[in-house]
C-alpha cells in the first residue's frame, strides 16, 4: 500500500531528509529505466510505502525488494519486467539504502576486547562491550567502544536483541560458562548475522555439550563460529581482531574463506623464540 503518488516528490524527499535527520534507516527506490523514469518509492522499516512507481504490481515487487536491501544495508541497482516480473530488464529501479551503522556487541571485558574494538571501528561498527564486573567493564579501558555496559550478557541481549539484524555481530569472548553460555543462547535468538565465541578447540567441545544440555539443538549449536575468527595465524590480540574481522566479512559477501572451526590440529603452530612462546601463552585458548 502507498501513501501517495509518483508525482509526490517534495513528500518523499521531506521524509526522506526527516528520517536522515533521526538517524533512522530508509531506502529510496528511484526508477531509472522504463515508462516512468524519476518515479520513486520511499521505504521505511513497519511502514507504509510513500510513492509509486505507477503500476501496481510493480510496485508490490519493489517494495519487498527494498525493504530486503535495507535490512541488509546494500545499495544495488535492480531489473524487472513492466508489471514487476522477474528475468525481465523492461525496468531498471536503483535501491539506495540509508541503514544505521553496523553493530558489534563483545561480551567479555578481556585483553582481545581492546583490539577488536578498535578494529571494528575501523570498519564502521557501533561497538559494545558487556561485561557484568564493573571493576572490568569501565569506558577508561575501552574509549575506543561507542558504549560500555554493565550486565549479564543474556539480560543485554534480551533489551536489545529485537534491534539485531543480519549486519551485526555478537562476539562471546568471557571464557567463562556462566557468561558464555547464557550470551550464546540469548544470541541465537535474535537475527544478528554472525555469532562468534572465543576458546580452543576443547573449550568450545565443552561448551557445546552446555549448549546442548541448556536447550540447543545441533543445528543451533553449528551457527556459533568457534574457534572465532580465520586461520591466518593470528597471536596477538591485534592479529585476532583481524582475523575475527576477516571472518565476518567473508560470512557477509559469501567468499570462501577458512573458519578456524573448519581445520585440525594446533590453533597455534609452535615457533621458535621466547618472545613468541610468551604471546602464544597469552592467546593460545582461543
């Protein structure tokens, strides 16, 4: 159902500027091929449509269309027939996305939150760090964090879970079963598009089985990426954020890449020195 008409330009473009403006997510679907060239659709999450397109059926096709880019952020040019049927190229529509940024929750005030942080900030994220000890959950050890919360990682998700999507992240990295636990099954309930929990191979063997005893099914328990992150090798804290990084953007574009999860054998290889015997006590049970 729309609002108004194809003609409706100074209304689609008013909401359009007042939804910028509260930093709330729209997409403008804009024809640029076809009978009705400039013709737009005006998508918001639980509403109405604003504009028209000037055939009905193509209309109702663009709309699921745009409401599915938005909800993944994606800015994509699309083709349809004249009543919106598919393999056809009659019409072009540019989708153009304006979604919030991408959100990373970490749970777990550990040494590897730091450098996470950072690096998804780097890749745009609205970052949280959740630990329920305050003496560790502070804004002065994580300033690079866009929030830092004191809670139980299970009653954070259950406030803010409905507003986790296929962009975000949950990153489980306390450790802990009374934490973890908790955290991953609150996070399998929400749409977050990726779910990671750091932990050596026999941790996450451990855990998996208190997954199972609290609930979960195998298939639930195959979602979570654990070990976290790419084999790449990674020691420090700051090459784990990389390859935790790296794995979430191969989950997003869909490249074949190889999770941790996915290969045998020590997590980290024994080298040579004292230097990185040390680091590798440090980082060894991810």
């Amino acid at each position: 159902m729309t609002e108004a008409g194809p003609t409706s330009g100074a209304t689609i473009y008013e909401t359009l500027r007042d939804a910028l403006r509260a930093e709330t997510p729209v997409a403008l679907a804009t024809e640029i091929e076809g009978p009705n060239p400039g013709a737009k659709l005006l998508v918001r999450p639980g509403l109405p449509v604003t504009g028209s397109l000037g055939e009905e059926g193509l209309d109702r096709v663009v709309e699921r269309d745009t409401r599915g880019e938005l909800e993944a952020g994606l800015t994509v040019t699309r083709h349809y027939g004249l009543h919106g049927e598919a393999r056809q190229r009659d019409v072009a529509v540019f989708i153009e996305s304006f979604a919030l940024p991408p959100r990373m929750v970490i749970f777990g005030a550990v040494d590897f939150t730091a450098a996470l942080a950072r690096t998804a900030k780097t890749l745009g994220y609205r970052v949280t760090v959740c630990d329920a000890r305050p003496v560790f959950a502070t804004q002065a050890r994580f300033p690079m964090a866009d929030e830092v919360v004191v809670d139980w990682p299970d009653r954070h998700l259950a406030k803010i879970g409905p507003e986790l999507g296929p962009r975000d992240a949950v990153c489980v990295l306390t450790h802990d079963p009374k934490f973890d636990v908790p955290a991953i099954v609150a996070a399998l309930g929400t749409a977050a598009g990726y779910l990671g929990a750091m932990g050596s191979r026999r941790t996450h063997a451990d855990r998996a089985t208190r997954l199972r005893d609290a609930g979960l099914t195998d298939e639930q328990v195959a979602r979570v990426m654990a070990p976290i992150g790419l084999d790449i090798g990674a020691r420090t804290p700051e090459e784990t954020a990389v390859s935790i990084c790296a794995e979430i953007i191969a989950m997003r574009t869909g490249k074949r890449a190889t999770p941790l999860r996915d290969t045998t054998g020590p997590i980290h290889p024994g080298g040579g020195g004292t230097a990185v015997t040390a680091v590798t006590d440090e980082a060894g049970d991810r």
